[in-house]
C-alpha cells in the first residue's frame, strides 16, 4: 500500500514545466519546440543489427555448494538478431530473427530458435512499450564446475528443449514530457534539440514462462535442489511500480547521449511444475527493474543510434532462486519519409484513445 500512495503522490504532485501550444491537424499539442522536434506526418523506418545475451540463472540457499555445482546459468545461443523498425506519429512496430548463419553456431553450445517483436504506442508524455520474446535451446555456462570432460571437450551441458516465453508490457510516465522527449533516444520520430532530463514512473505487467521435457537442474546438480530437483516448469504473473530518471545530453542538436534507470517492488504469481504433473502455487514479493542507454546522431532527415537495454526480474523463493536477465545492444540507421496523414488515420487521430496518448 505504501507504494502505491507514493506511485500517486508522484504523478500528482509533481510541477508542470512551461506551457507553449502548437496547433497540429485536428487538435492542439502542448510542448516546448525549442526542447524537440516531432515528426508527425513522416514515416520513418529503420533497420537493425542487434546483440543480445539472455539466461536464466538458478540458485538454491538450503545445501552448501562449495564448487558451485548447483548454479546453472542458461544461456541462449542466438546472441546476433537482425530486424526492421516501422515509426509513424505514435506506433512503433519492431521485429528481429536470429541472423547468425545455422553453420557458423558456437562449438559446443548447440542452437538456438529465436523470435522478438514489440508493438509500442503513445507520445512522451505516456508511453505504452509491449514486447514478445521466444528462445528455444539452451546451454549451461556453468559445465564446467561438474563435468570433468569439458576442459577436454569444449561442449556444454545442452537443454534443446528448454524453452522461454517472455511476455512483457510497461507503462511510462514522464514528468517532465514539455521538455524531454523519450523516444527520441530511440524511435527517433522525435529529436531532442536540447540537454533535458525527467523523473520516470512506471506500472508493468509481466509473463513469463520457462519450461522443459525433464529437469531443469544437470544429475550433478539434482541432489542439492531437494523437493524442486524434478522441477520442469516456472509459469510467473507479475505486476510492478518502476520509478527513477531519464536525461538526454544534445550537443549542436544533433548529436546525443541518453541513459535511463527505472527500479521497483513487484508482485509475482507463480505456478511450479515438476515432472510426474504435480505442481505448486505461491505468490511472492520481488524486485524487477531496466536500465537503457543510447548514443548516436538524430538529424532533420535520417538517424543513426547504437543503445541498449537490460531488463531483470527476479524470482527467489527461500530455497531456490532465478533471475531472468536479458541485455541487448543494437545499431539502427533510419530515414524520414515525408508522406500525407491517411484519411483513416486522421479518424484514429479524433478517438479519445489517441489523444490519452
């Protein structure tokens, strides 16, 4: 409850920054165009190269592990996605397929299946990102703690059928949206023309589901996991209050860094399966949180960023632990293109929907 009353303390009680409206189509925007730029009626696409290293980590607390044999670090072996961005007003549409060529994969380490994709709409001053990520195939990085081939061999301990479905949306608000523009720093169908910063609060609601044909856990490692050393499946249902900051440094309204940290309490729903079909329910207080970061050139005509994200959920009870971590890091270049509002957009464009965002 504490929380909460802070969440809306916050978003109520903090100070409006300098009014300046802009008439634009069919209604009026408030902003500060000497703070940014929008690019309304263009559409702006982009391609990029991405680098993404997602685990999960196991732990257990209850048996001493003097050789670390009981943390198993699962890692997906499609580190390198290739994707295509779509802005225009305020929808963004990414999606990546893993582009690391089936005959280049990393000795040992077997393969992975990979998709991602995030549908994200709103301006700066809400801003609603929903993303969908899918791996198949892991290895453990922590082999060679308990197989004593593996100095010799180079191969890992595989779990091909370990899957990951991780689905997540998150709500942002930012106080300080006359003067800040978020997704300049990475949509770019906005350009900060100068240095600004903001408090950031965030509600998230997550999905998140690790499963697998057997146990998660190596034979090595069963014994130290006790009751959950059958377990073969995590389903988890969380909702979060993020809060922290964003600021953007602009040099000659062209050139920019941007870093932004948001962290906070989350409450989890999980559901436990162990193979034989038995499982468990518990409901547990966590911690979730993101921390991203860009830096690149956005011009009146075209952009060029490099950024990353990494985003954690952690999910510990008493006697075992997991941490989800995802961090990423990609290059994008995009182009402006000057076109004409649709007839049928500009009716979207009246809904109540569209101007909440």
């Amino acid at each position: 409850m504490k929380y909460l009353i802070l969440f809306l303390f916050f978003t109520t009680g903090l100070a409006a920054q300098e009014k300046v409206s802009v008439e634009a189509g069919t209604r009026k925007m408030k902003w500060d165009t000497t703070w940014y730029q929008k690019f309304r009626t263009n559409l702006i696409v982009g391609v990029f190269q991405s680098y993404r290293n997602y685990n999960n980590s196991f732990r257990q607390f209850k048996n001493a592990d003097t050789l670390g044999i009981s943390n198993n670090n699962y890692y997906a072996e499609s580190n390198q996605v290739t994707g295509i961005e779509i802005n225009y007003d305020k929808l963004n549409i990414a999606f990546g397929f893993r582009s690391t060529p089936q005959a280049n994969h990393t000795k040992g380490k077997g393969s992975t299946t990979t998709l991602n994709g995030t549908f994200n709409v709103g301006g700066n001053k809400w801003f609603l990102e929903n993303s969908l990520r899918y791996f198949k195939g892991f290895y453990d990085n922590n082999t060679g703690n308990y197989d004593t081939t593996f100095k010799t061999s180079g191969d890992y301990f595989l779990q091909p059928n370990l899957t990951n479905t991780l689905v997540r949306s998150k709500f942002f608000y930012f106080t300080n949206h006359k003067r800040f523009s978020f997704r300049s720093n990475y949509a770019c169908n906005y350009r900060q023309l100068r240095s600004s910063a903001t408090w950031v609060l965030s509600a998230n609601l997550n999905y998140c589901y690790l499963k697998n044909d057997s146990s998660f856990f190596p034979m090595a490692a069963r014994p130290y996991y006790g009751g959950y050393a059958n377990m073969n499946g995590i389903k988890v249902f969380g909702a979060s209050v993020n809060a922290g900051a964003a600021a953007t440094l602009v040099i000659l309204k062209g050139f920019f860094l941007h870093g932004m940290f948001i962290v906070g309490p989350e409450q989890q729903w999980r559901t436990y399966n162990y193979s034989g079909e038995s499982s468990s329910r518990l409901s547990y207080f966590s911690l979730s949180g993101s921390f991203r970061a860009s830096i690149g050139f956005n011009l009146k005509r075209c952009y060029l960023l490099s950024s990353t994200s990494n985003d954690f959920a952690i999910y510990n009870s008493s006697f075992v632990g997991l941490t989800n971590r995802s961090l990423s890091g990609s290059i994008t270049f995009g182009w402006r293109f000057f076109t004409k509002v649709p007839e049928v957009y500009k009716k979207i464009q009246k809904t109540k929907i569209y101007k909440f965002f």
